[in-house]
C-alpha cells in the first residue's frame, strides 16, 4: 500500500542512491552576455538553495538528495529525489520551485510532496514533466521485501497523485529479480518509456531493460514481448543510465557495460534491435584505454544531427596522485561509430586539476555547446582537507573546454560549511540559465536538497508561440464542399521567425488513434465515402503546440440511385393501352441535391420496350444513367372471320374458320360465339335451327385493347312455292267471294326431306291500284283443321282452308309468314257471286 506525506518538517534520505540524471536539449539563440558561469545572483542565496525535505522524519540521520531536474515551461523548477524516514527506509521526495528559489506554496504541501510505494526501501532516479504539465517520476520499490522493481509515480500539476495512471497514481513493474528504472522518456504518440537494468542475480548479471507503458500506466504489450526488452550487450553487468527518442521515434539506450566500456543500443519504435546501429543494434567501446572496472556512464544527449553525446567518468592511477577520477566525454555518430572529429579520436577527458577528481553526473546541449554537470573532490583552503564541490563544464562542438564559461570552462560552487556537496543532475532554464541539482552536507549527519543556478549566454526570450498549420485538400472540393473522388490532404506547418521551428504533425481520422508525422508535413489520403473530421495540429520544438484544428472532408464517389415511374401505370403484363408519362428522381445518402434531366418525358409512340433514358447527377457531380422501359400498345388486335353467306338452308353444314392477331403485345385471349355457344375455328356446324343465327368473334391483347364482330346470317327451309290451285305467274287467279281457298305448299331442308315441324301463318293484304290498302289482316280458315291463321301440316303439305266470306271483291296478297323469317307472297282476285 503506498505512502504518502507531505510535511513541511520531513526529513529523509536513502543510505544506497542509483540516481540517474536527467538531460534537456534547448536551441541557442542568443549571443554572449557577462559572466557567463557566474552563480546567479537573483536564485535563493547568492545563487544557491538547499531545502530540508523534514529533520522530523529522522532523529539521528537527515538524508535528503536529488537525484533528478526540469524546469517546466512556466519555469518553474521541479526536482526529484529521496529522503530518509525514521524507519531509516528511503521515500521518494518531489519538490518544486518558483523561478527566484523559494519553494512553490501551489505544489503539495508547502512545495514537497513525500512518496513513499511499499514496505521497503523507494528511491526516484528519474524525472519528465509531460505536456499536459503532469509530473512522471521514476526509479524503484522495494515492495515485496524480496527485490527490487519498476517504480512510477505521476502526479497532477498540484503534487496530488494521478488517479487515472496506474493504482492510485502509482505503477510497479517486476522483469525478473532486481530491476532498477535510471531514465524515462516520452514517445510522440504519449506512450512512456522507462529504461535501466534488470538482474537475476543481483547486480553480477545485470543486463539492459525497458519497459513501455501506455499513458495510463498499462504495460504495452505490443512493445517487445509483453510490453518488455532486455538486451546483453557484452560480458559483465551492464546498465542504462539514459534513454533518448529520435525524430523517426527511434529509440536509443546508453550506459555501462562492466565498468569499463560505453555501451549503447538502439531500437526500432517497437522495441526491436536496429540492424543499422552498431553491429546489429548494439555498440561497446572502452571508456578509456586503460581497462578499469571502475569507469561509469551518467547521462547522455542527442544532438539535432543525430550525434550521440555521453558523459561519464573514468578511474585511473598515477605514481604521483595515486588513484584519479577525470571527466570523459565522447560522440557517436548516428551509426553507432565514434566521431573521430571530436576531441581525440572522438573522446575527451577533462582533469580539472592535479590530485582531484572529477564526476560526471548530468549532460545538456546549448546553442552547439555541451555542459556537463558533476562535482569534483579536491582541497579546501577553509577546512584544509578534501571536499565534494559542485562542479560545471562547457565544452566547444568540438570537444575542446569553452574558455568564454568560467574559469577556462568550467565553474566551482561550495555551498559553505565545509562539508560535501554532491551534483546529481542538470537542467536548462528557457531563458539559458543552468540549474544543477544534487545535494548538500550542512553536517555529517544532515543532508539537504541542493540547487546552483548558473548564469550562461543571454538568449532570446523562450519560444511560446505555436506553429501554424495549414491544410491544403487535392482536388479542392466543388463550391457546396464535396469531393467526388479521392483526395489528398496536405498538412504544412511554420514555425514563427526566430522561433524552434516545427517538431512535428500530429492529425487523427474520425475516432481513429493519434497518428505523429515527425516534421513540418505530412500528407493523407482519404479513400473513404462519407464524411470525414480530420484533426489536426503541429508541436514545434519547443513543445508549443498549436490548438487543433479540424477539417472536414466530404467524399461521395457513387452516382445517385434513380427511381422512375410512369402514369398511367402499366396493367399486371407491362403494357399501357394510352399515352404515358415517364418521371425520373433520383436519391443520394451522401451528397443529395440530385438534379435528373430529363425529370418527366411524355410518351406517345407504340412499342415494345421502349428505353426512356435520363441521366441524374448529385451535389458532388457523380452521374448515374438510367433507362425505363416503356411498353404502348393502342391498337386492337386484328380479327379474321369466316366467310359466311347470307342465308343457308335447314340442317345444311358450314365450316367455321376464323383467328384474331395482335403484332405488337400479342393476343391476351380471344372466344367465338354461335348463338351464344363457344365455338372454336374449324368446327363444322350442321344448321338444325331455322331463323336468324349470330357469330361473334372477340379478341384481347396484353395491353388491353378488345375488338369484337359479329355476322347474322338465317337458315331457312326450302319453299317450292305454292301448290294448285294457286300458281305463280301469269295472271292473278280469280276466287269468287264465299268460296273456300285451299292454300298449300311443301318445305324441305338441305338434303331433299320434308320439314314437318315449320311454323306457317297466312294473313292478307288488300290492294287498289296497286297499293296497299290499310294493315294487313289475319285469315280466317274454314272448318276447324287450322287454328287461327295457323297452317296444318298434314304429312305432306303445310295447308290453309281460306274462308272468303268476309272479305270484299278486289285485289290480295296472301302472304305465308314462316318461322325462318321468310314471307312468300301470291296475288288473288276476288268476286262477288
């Protein structure tokens, strides 16, 4: 369970300290100003501060000492390191600064904040201020009284711990038995890289080990295998003391291998080895040509070409002094090779003076020159014997102490009371200014936190201003923002004159993930049909980053969809008996705005798929060609009918031949009819019924359309004419009024036979002069044979007994109705007796 205090009164220290320093690259921008290496008079005390973290925590020993720096952008001064308890167990201390020395009121409590993680021994060795202004502090944790493990801390701006990192803002990581972190650094994408060693067996098997987290304080598995790597880079222990991210987010390691060699490796983003690094990744170098196992890598920066700069120390012995420890420092190429143009063969070892020794223990670079900050073990005029003095150096690129710094390049500080004072790490003020920091003896027994603020170079002020994005989209989108076809966005950021310049892009799609674009452009390509937000923004060097800006693309690729419809519809066979007309639309998810031309389209010509086209176009300009076919038909089909004659005689026999066509929607149906019966073409009828008799034909084509005819034809009998005594021809015979008129005939049918079953009925007309005279009258037979005016038949003729008794003398016509609708007709004459 972690432990935390923050009391103004604390105060603790860690009996063992594996700091690690923290390292800054700033630009240079200024020229030369006064006294370049002098203590700045306006930081605490003549330059110099030292903090009691709480004498209360211990009665015997006050340890307190940092062991990392940095200054965030608002300058004020964060430092990290480690105290002791009562418990003589270690706890890590944050503490932060305004910019004139004094403790920060807003940070924890009175300007400290007391971590401790276990049970155990805690102890920070590394520091990064984030971005987002939280504080990530790193080193390890005694948590489970058996060894020693990963250890970070984040906290908010405020000292309060992040909750949303880790347990309760705190993260522990095991690899195998002991691992220790030495440095972090920050990915571009935010992801964090913590580096040191791991070791099975306590310090004598130590290899190079790192660990990658996710901004949550989650291993990221996806960071060589399960989020961890470790590598042996020769034989003997080796260890990180720093961790640095290149540009192309290349990640490179340096520290110690043996206590002897330099020792670098580098990766890939993922945590691979980087064939073109070294010998396959990995490069080790002696320190010096003497071979002692008492040399030590402590911090190491990039330069903008790439260059790696490592500052250690390295032990040798002398007949005169005895034992000596001398600054040495050294370049690599992005290779992995030594820059030979660098110092001698491409190190340089710095002995300040003859029988002290000199320690390295932080690296920055500032406007092409490198300070080293460490300490030196020599004389003291005021106690009269050898005490640990902050010690700071600058070099030229070249290699070569920079005289225009200090005393011929480098600078003592003694923070008084004649005890030791120890530097563990150094930072860069904005402004140019150095701060090293490490710790201060006031007794044998009391250590404090100590920092010494140099005054270097004036330079321009710090640069705060943001870059500036501009997004350029290919093709440019049509007036109304769509693009119909893929398209390229160009990101191009500028960084203000003067200012340190654009570091890199950074845009994600949608909900998509944050993608970093080292440098001042970066190009998209967008595939995909909708709309996409596209957020964007660029960080310069100075870690300014602009607020993102977003830009939305709208890409439609597809025609419309075009519906079409027709009125009058088309009846269920797909055809239309009338004029139509023919609409057109069309429907786009996407763009919409369709525009169909032509939109409507009269139709009045017959025909079979008739292919009415329109083409319709969307607000991004994609067009769509559509067709409907139409189908008119207005003609009704055509009919052939049999060739009938007039009349027929009684049971005679007619063949029906008759058809119906339609050349266009083709004949739906068609039926004939003989006197309302169904007939089919080709039957042969026998005519049995006398009278008039009907055929109708009638014929359906798809579309709709009818046509119907009909033929009336009669079937009658066979009338021989009238039998004696009355006869054709000649004169009209002559009956004497009274007299009794047999009127007889014979009927047959087709083939000769007699018909028995005609109906006959007589009645007469009267004429004068040759016309007709009133209406017609029935006749009257004679005797009961006939029934009315009814003939009889009598087996052989149809016959009428006419009485003449109430008729007058004259001219008539006898007329013989039959029920085949024929009348025959004969004159007579009658006169009075």
């Amino acid at each position: 369970m972690a432990r935390e205090t923050r009391s103004p009164s604390m105060n603790r220290r860690a009996p063992l300290r594996s700091a690690l320093p923290a390292f800054f690259l700033l630009l240079f921008i200024g020229q030369a100003q006064a006294d370049p290496g002098e203590l700045d008079a306006g930081f605490g005390g003549g330059g110099k501060v030292t903090t009691d973290i709480g004498s209360a925590l211990s009665t015997v020993y006050d340890v307190d000492h940092i062991e990392a720096v940095s200054v965030q952008p608002d300058q004020k001064i964060v430092a990290a390191g480690n105290t002791l308890d009562s418990n003589f167990r270690t706890d890590m201390v944050v503490a932060r600064y305004l910019s004139d020395g004094s403790l920060d009121p807003a940070f924890g409590a009175g300007g400290r904040v007391v971590t401790g993680i276990g049970a155990g021994h805690d102890a920070a060795a590394a520091l990064l201020i984030q971005p987002d202004g939280k504080i990530l502090v790193a080193g390890h944790t005694y948590l489970d009284a058996t060894s020693y493990d990963f250890a970070i801390v984040r906290y908010n701006a405020d000292g309060t711990r992040d909750a949303g990192f880790g347990k309760g803002g705190i993260v522990t990581t095991n690899i195998t038995r002991d691992e220790r972190i030495a440095s972090i650094a920050l990915q571009a994408d935010g992801k964090i890289i913590a580096a040191g060693y791991t070791d099975n067996y306590r310090e004598y098997n130590a290899v190079f080990a790192l660990v990658r987290y996710q901004s949550n304080g989650a291993v990221d598995t996806t960071f060589g295998i399960n989020g961890k790597v470790t590598t042996d880079i020769g034989v003997g222990p080796e260890n990180i003391s720093s961790v640095l991210i290149q540009e192309d987010q290349k990640i490179v390691a340096v520290g110690t291998l043996n206590g002897s060699s330099f020792a670098l490796a580098r990766y890939d983003a993922n945590g691979a080895l980087d064939p073109t690094f070294g010998s396959g990744g990995t490069v080790f170098a002696p320190i010096s040509t003497l071979y002692y196992a008492y040399d030590s890598v402590r911090a190491a920066a990039l330069q903008p070409d790439g260059k790696i700069v490592v500052a250690g120390s390295t032990w040798y012995y002398t007949s005169l002094y005895g034992t000596n420890y001398d600054i040495v420092l050294a370049r690599f190429n992005p290779n992995g090779t030594f820059d030979t143009a660098f110092g001698n063969g491409g190190r340089v070892f710095t002995d300040v003076g003859k029988g002290t020794d000199e320690f390295a223990s932080g690296l920055a670079l500032q406007g092409g020159k490198i300070l080293v900050g460490g300490h030196i073990f020599r004389g003291s005029t005021l106690t009269r014997r050898k005490q640990f003095d902050f010690l700071l150096l600058r070099y030229s690129s070249d290699g070569a102490l920079d005289s225009t710094f200090g005393a011929g390049g480098y600078t003592l500080t003694d923070f008084g009371a004649g005890n030791d004072d120890i530097s563990a790490a150094l930072a860069l003020q904005a402004d140019g200014k150095i701060i090293l920091a490490g710790e201060s003896f006031q007794v044998e027994t009391n250590r404090n936190f100590a920092l010494a603020r140099y005054l270097s170079e004036s330079i321009a002020p710090p640069d705060t201003a943001s870059p500036v994005t501009l997004a350029d989209l290919s093709p440019a989108p049509n007036p109304i923002g769509i693009n119909n076809t893929d398209v390229r966005l160009m990101l191009t950021a500028s960084d203000a004159a003067g200012g340190s310049g654009v570091k890199e892009i950074r845009y994600a799609i949608g909900d998509g993930s944050e993608v970093i674009v080292p440098g001042a452009a970066a190009l998209l390509e967008l595939h995909a049909e909708g709309v996409s937000m596209v957020r964007y923004y660029a960080v310069d060097r100075a870690n300014n980053a602009e607020a993102p800006h977003l830009r939305t693309v709208r890409i439609d690729k597809t025609g419309p969809n075009i519906l079409s419809q027709q009125s009058p519809i088309p009846n269920p066979s797909g055809w239309n008996n009338t004029n139509v007309t023919v609409q057109f639309e069309g429907e786009d998810a996407l763009s919409g705005g369709v525009e169909c031309r032509p939109a409507a389209v009269p139709v009045t010509t017959e025909g079979d798929d008739q292919s009415i086209a329109t083409v319709c176009t969307d607000a991004s300009g994609n067009s769509t060609a559509g067709a409907r076919a139409v189908r008119i038909d207005k003609s009704a089909p055509l009919l052939t009918l049999p060739s009938f004659s007039s009349s027929y005689p009684l049971n005679g026999t007619i063949s029906l031949s008759f058809g119906a066509s339609d050349i266009l929607s083709g004949l739906s149906s068609a039926s004939a009819t003989l006197d309302g019966s169904a007939v089919s073409s080709g039957a042969q009828v026998i005519l049995n019924r006398a009278g008039l008799h009907t055929f109708s034909l009638t014929a359906f084509d798809r579309a709709g359309n009818s046509a119907g005819q009909s033929v009336n034809f009669t079937v009658g009998y066979q009338f021989n004419g009238f039998l004696p005594p009355l006869t054709a021809g000649g004169d009209a015979p002559v009956f004497e009024i009274g007299s009794t008129i047999p009127v007889m005939f014979q009927l047959t049918d087709a083939n000769g036979s007699a018909v028995s079953t005609a109906v006959a009925r007589l009645s007469l007309q009267r004429y004068v002069e040759g016309e007709p005279v009133g209406p017609p009258i029935e006749a009257t037979s004679f005797g009961s044979i006939n029934i009315g005016n009814l003939f009889h038949f009598d087996g052989i003729h149809y016959s009428y007994s006419l009485s003449t008794s109430t008729l007058i003398a004259g001219s008539w016509q006898l007329r013989a109705a039959l029920d085949d609708g024929s009348v025959h007709t004969i004159e007579i004459r009658l006169k009075a007796k």
